[in-house]
C-alpha cells in the first residue's frame, strides 16, 4: 500500500515538475496539487484494482498514439472533402472491460480519439456519437477495448 501511495505521489509530482517548466517557485501550491491528487487516486482506485502490466501499458501507447494519428488525418480529409461525406450517427456496443478503471479507460480514450465520442455508458453497453458511421469505428474500438485488456490484465 505504502509503495503504491509513493509511486502515486512521485508521479503527480513529476506531472507537477513538467507542468511548472521545472520553476521551484510554484511548490507550495504543487505539494498542496500533488497531495490532493495521490489521496483522489488512493480513493478512486485503491491499490491492487487495477493492476497494470508493463508490455501492455506499452502496447496501449504504441496503439493509442498510432490510431489518434491516423484519426486526425482521417477527420482533416472528411473535413477537406466537406459535409456532404459525413454519416453522423450513434453506434451502441457491449463492452466488456471490467467496471471501473479500465471501463473509464476507454470511455475517455474514445473522447481523444478523432472523430468518436462515447456519449452514455450504462453497465455494459457503450453509445458512441461517431462523425462517419460508415468507418469502422465498431473494430477500431474493439481494438482498442482489447488493449486496455491487455494492459489491465483482463481477459477481452
């Protein structure tokens, strides 16, 4: 529990040290951010809830920023080629990510993700707000729900 805590605490200070360009006058309010962020993290997920596995962790990375670049230029050439191109619509999907971090996880990837926004996620069906419904925006969050498995350590 302790090593978890100092972990958290290191991080949300490394966070804070990037954030304030590496300036030692902003540590007052920093100790205060940290300390409020490493108690809002020990509260929203206790240690041992969701444990992550290094080659996941990494394997999400390479996928997520592979696939958030791949989505902008797809989004500027939808936007190039104008409006009439565009299928807007709402795709609702089973997931099935354990509750909780991972769920939230994903939630929030889809949100950086370009043109995909989840808009409601009730137990375990996810709606999707998605700008082209003729994408494959189905698979692509498939693939994406499979890796955060991997980095959480639950079966997809």
């Amino acid at each position: 529990m302790m090593r978890t805590v100092f972990l958290r605490a290191l991080a949300f200070a490394a966070l804070w040290w990037i954030l304030a360009e590496g300036r030692l006058d902003g540590w007052l309010l920093g100790s205060v951010a940290v300390v409020a962020a490493t108690w809002v993290s020990i509260t929203l997920q206790p240690p041992g809830t969701l444990p992550l596995r290094l080659g996941g962790l990494l394997g999400f990375l390479r996928f997520f920023l592979w696939n958030s670049l791949r989505g902008g230029l797809q989004v500027a050439a939808m936007a190039l080629r104008g409006r009439t191109t565009l299928r807007p619509g709402i795709i609702e999907l089973p997931i099935t990510l354990p509750a909780g971090g991972a769920r939230i996880l994903l939630v929030n990837a889809l949100g950086l993700m370009p043109g995909t926004v989840a808009v409601d996620l009730e137990g375990s069906m996810l709606r999707l707000h998605v700008l082209d419904d003729s994408q494959p925006v189905v698979a692509e969050t498939r693939a994406l729900e499979a890796a955060i498995a991997s980095m959480v350590g639950a079966a997809p």
